[in-house]
C-alpha cells in the first residue's frame, strides 16, 4: 500500500504559504494549534499525526471542502446503482 501523506504534506506547505506568506513553521503551527515539530511532521507525510490535525488546518487555509473528497469513489458505466 503507497502511503501518499508525503504529497499531502507538500501541499500542506505550498498551501499555508499562499494565505500566509509571512508565517513560518511556527507562527502557522499557533494557527492551526499544534508545535512547531508537529507540523514539520506534518509537512514530511508523517503518519503518526492524526487525521483531525491536516483538518484542522484545511479549515485555518479555507480548503475543509476538500476533505470531503478524501473518501469518495468515482463511479463507473458498470456500477450497480442499487449498491452504490
């Protein structure tokens, strides 16, 4: 199984640059209310930061939308509609 948190935590980084340009690592960690190395954990895809942390700062960047589509699947000509 890929573990894709890596790419998750690179977007992190691009993304909290382009509401905040002047916030380093902890100014924006204040932000989303964890430490500095939490988010230096974060921004490396690592996996034993929880869920509920990159949420929290999707909501601080605007982006909690996304989210949603973490967990859907693309439906296909040859699903069921009755066991979708």
């Amino acid at each position: 199984m890929k573990n894709n948190l890596p790419e998750l935590g690179k977007k992190l980084r691009h993304a909290r640059k382009q509401p905040f340009p002047r916030d380093g690592l902890a100014e924006f960690a204040l932000r989303i209310g964890v430490s500095r190395s939490t988010l230096q954990k974060m921004e490396k895809g690592d996996l034993s930061v929880s869920t509920g942390r990159y949420y929290r700062a999707a909501e601080i960047l605007g982006l909690e939308e996304t989210f949603s589509g973490l967990l859907t699947f693309e439906e296909s000509l040859f699903d069921d509609p009755r066991t979708v």
